[in-house]
C-alpha cells in the first residue's frame, strides 16, 4: 500500500484509526516523521512498505532532502531496509 504523505493541513483521520499490518504501520511511522520534518513537509514522497522494507519514491527539490527522507526512514523502530527511489528534481 503506497501513502502519498503530505499533508498541508496535517494527518487525515485515516492515518489515527490504526493501521492493521505491520508494514501499514511502518509506512505510517515514516509518513508521520516527514510531516513533521520542515525541510520535508512540502516535497512530494511516496511511501511504501513491504516485508518491513520501506521503499520511498517522488522526487524532491535538493539532496539534503533526499539525505533527510533517507535518514527518518531509516530512524523508524522495526525498518530491516530503505530503497530509495527518490530522485532529486
């Protein structure tokens, strides 16, 4: 299941009403990291999780971002792997 995580106005209900998987929660995690993140909240990044493999993918507008969406993925309790398809507009 793919979360395209920003949200100007913050968390819609669907992401408090708790997820049902594993990797739902993982890919939920992340979401709520980079809207949190000021350097990441306007950049647009897919979030995915399988087998507690989070796969990121968009693009976005420096490589401290890119870095930064790396480093909170990675930051998440339970996260095995990070592949990065995010490339840098």
């Amino acid at each position: 299941m793919t979360y395209p995580w920003f949200f100007p106005e913050g968390l819609p209900p669907l992401f408090h009403e708790g997820p049902v998987t594993d990797d739902t929660r993982l890919a939920c995690h992340v979401v709520e990291q980079m809207s949190r993140d000021p350097l990441l909240r306007h950049e647009r990044i897919c979030v995915e999780a399988q087998n507690r493999v989070v796969i990121l993918e968009g693009r976005v507008g420096s490589a401290e971002a890119l870095a930064r969406a790396r480093a909170l993925a990675w930051a998440v309790s339970g996260v095995h792997d990070v592949n990065v398809r995010v490339y840098v507009a």
